[in-house]
C-alpha cells in the first residue's frame, strides 16, 4: 500500500528526533559535571527563612580568579592589626586573664578563683583564727607570728561584719544587679562586675590593718612582699550580726570562703567552758553564760565542719594549754597541717595572762624552718 512508506519515514524521522534529545541531555550533563562547585551555602543563616539552600558553582576557569582573590584577602589580613591580636591570642603561651588559675596550689588546693584583670582573688594567702573570747586566741596568733613569712594581727573589734555587710548590700540590691553579665543602664548604671571580684577590696581592708614594720616601709625601694602571708584574729564572728534566723553561720561562712578564697581557717575553741566562765569574770568583772558558750562553740565547729578538714582545723586551749608543755604537740601538728616543714615549737608562748598583758618572747623553731608549698 502507499501508505507504508510514509508510516516508515514517520518513524525513522521519530526515532532520530529521540536520539537528538538523548545526545543532548548526555552533553548537558558532562557540561554540568565539568563545573566545580567552590562554595554551598546551605545553613540557615545564609539563606532566608523557608528558602532553599543556595549553590554558587564557579567555571574551572574562574578558580583562579578566585584563589588569586582569596591570596589577596590573606595578604591584606596579615598586614592589619587584627592578624597581630589574632597571633598573640592564638600563641601557645596566651592567657586570658579571666581564668581559673590558683597561684598557691599547695596552700589552698580547695580555691575557687575568679581572676579578672581587676580582681585575683587568691593573690594573697590568709590565715584567719576565729575564736571565743577567753579562750586563748592571743597565744595562738603570737605562735603562729613566729613562722617565717607569716605576719599575724590580733583582734579588730569584729571589722569582719563590715565586710560582710558591704559584700550582702550589693547582693541583695535587685536593682543593682550583682551578678549581670549584662550592661545595667538608667539609674543604677554599670558595666558587668567580674565575678568574685569584691574579694580584693574586702581583703585589702586588712592588708592595710597589717601592714609591715613602719621602719622597714621606710626603706629604699620597698615592696610588700606578696608572699607574706596575712593573718588575724576575730572573737566576735558568732556575734548576731553573723548569725542567720536558723541559728547558725553558714551565710557568713560562705562569705569567708568567697571572700578569703585562698585563706587557712584556725578554729579555736575552750572545752573547759567552766574555766573560761571564771576567766571572764576574774579577769574583767563580767559573767557569762556557760550554756551561751557552748552553743558559741557548737557553731564555731559547724563552721570547720562546713569549710572542710583542708581549710579549717579545730584547737581547743583545754588540750593545748597542758603544763610542762604536755600540749605543744597540737601546736606543732598544726604547722604541720598549715605545710611548714623543719619547724618546732618547744614552748607556749604566754598571753594575756593578766588580762591583755602580752608576755612576747623570741623562740627559735629551727634554722631550717620553711613554708614547703607554694
């Protein structure tokens, strides 16, 4: 029939019609795979919100432009000052001074110090002896202003609680805003305080109730000597301006250890609460209350408890005062507990054995005697 031709060209003309599109998809996709694909963004945060993800594909023949354009930005950036502070703070040896570190490991392993560039909280090294009154507490800091590097004040009619109530007004101001990482603006303004930085005021208040002899300041050239350890006494920490409505002292314990971060705490009770009643009453006319002093010396213990055997240590003068010096072992355990080494006591010093009346005298602990930590 005349029909069959055409039918036959119609379909070899079809069947070459599909063959072109088939060379062309196959060229299309070799041209495509012939692309590098240099940068694929496709995190949300450069894309906008409900958008696909967007791919920038360069030509072979446009990597170059683009490495000699990357190879200028880098030449530019190490020109600028901000590759020299990305250097310094990169370098191995950097430090950012708002750290952790503690400079006296050995003294208060137990530390937690927030240093900033205006606060190193553990700088100073304390030892602090909270104490009852009659209980020996003069002889104790006269013994322990005998070891090398340690220079001991006595009391300060309890200037503690000042501390304790500058540190708590600005904690429990709202408006002010302690503890902001924040800026705090409008009437009560100011940048964000490092944390723990109100330990260095605090403490400096009794550095410069202790300071060095007056003759050796006046020396040529004179420095404090960071390494001196400060210590002094108070006999009033379990007066009611420390103690919390559930009776105890656990606020103005934690205001120590935030406080005096890098402090030794001796505890220095009298058993004997008999004894120390007519102490006080021979010595100065008062009475006390027995019952009264032993709940004084019940929260003194549950202060040593909470600091922990690391930063506290108990004495009672009823084991260390013992005649013919049955009673300096405890005294020499304890310097041996604060980390000194090659020192010994032979004796008690004598204090307020007439009341205030200081009977001083020097006594050698050792020519080796030293502090073994740091």
């Amino acid at each position: 029939m005349s029909f069959l031709p055409d039918l036959a060209g119609w379909a070899l003309s079809g069947g070459a019609g599909r063959n072109d599109d088939q060379d062309n998809e196959q060229q299309q996709q070799q041209q495509q795979q012939r692309r590098i694909k240099l940068f694929t963004f496709s995190s949300p945060r450069f894309r906008l919100r409900g958008s696909a993800p967007i791919f920038l594909s360069l030509d072979v023949g446009s990597q170059w432009h683009c490495i000699l354009f990357s190879l200028c930005l880098i030449f530019i950036f190490v020109q600028t000052q901000t590759f020299q502070l990305a250097r310094y703070l990169f370098h191995p040896s950097y430090s950012s001074p708002y750290n952790l570190d503690n400079p006296h490991p050995q003294w208060c392993p137990y530390a937690t110090c927030h240093n900033s560039p205006i606060c190193k909280p553990c700088q100073r090294r304390f030892l602090i002896v909270i104490a009852t009154g009659r209980s020996g507490s003069t002889t104790v800091i006269n013994m322990l202003d005998l070891l090398p590097n340690v220079r001991m004040a006595g009391e300060n009619n309890g200037h503690l609680m000042w501390g304790f109530y500058a540190v708590n007004n600005l904690k429990t101001t709202d408006e002010f805003r302690l503890d902001s990482r924040d800026d705090i603006e409008g009437a009560w303004k100011h940048h964000p305080i490092p944390e723990q930085a109100l330990a260095c005021p605090t403490q400096h208040m009794f550095e410069v109730m202790n300071p060095p002899p007056e003759q050796e300041m006046m020396r040529k050239g004179w420095k404090d000597n960071p390494e001196d350890i400060i210590g002094f006494k108070t006999v009033r920490f379990h007066g009611e301006d420390f103690v919390s409505e559930d009776g105890e002292l656990y606020e103005a314990t934690d205001f120590l250890i935030e406080n005096f971060p890098c402090a030794r705490f001796i505890i220095n009770i009298r058993g004997d609460v008999e004894k120390q009643v007519k102490s006080w009453q021979t010595n100065f006319g008062m009475e006390l209350d027995g019952e009264e002093v032993r709940n004084y010396n019940r929260m003194l213990v549950n202060v040593a408890s909470r600091m922990g055997p690391e930063r506290a240590r108990v004495l009672d003068m009823s084991e260390w005062s013992q005649k013919n010096n049955v009673g300096i072992d405890v005294f020499n355990d304890l310097i041996e507990w604060l980390g000194f080494v090659d020192c010994k006591y032979t004796s008690l010093i004598h204090s307020n054995k007439d009341g205030y009346r200081t009977d001083r005298e020097v006594m050698p602990l050792g020519k080796n005697c030293r502090y073994g930590g740091s």
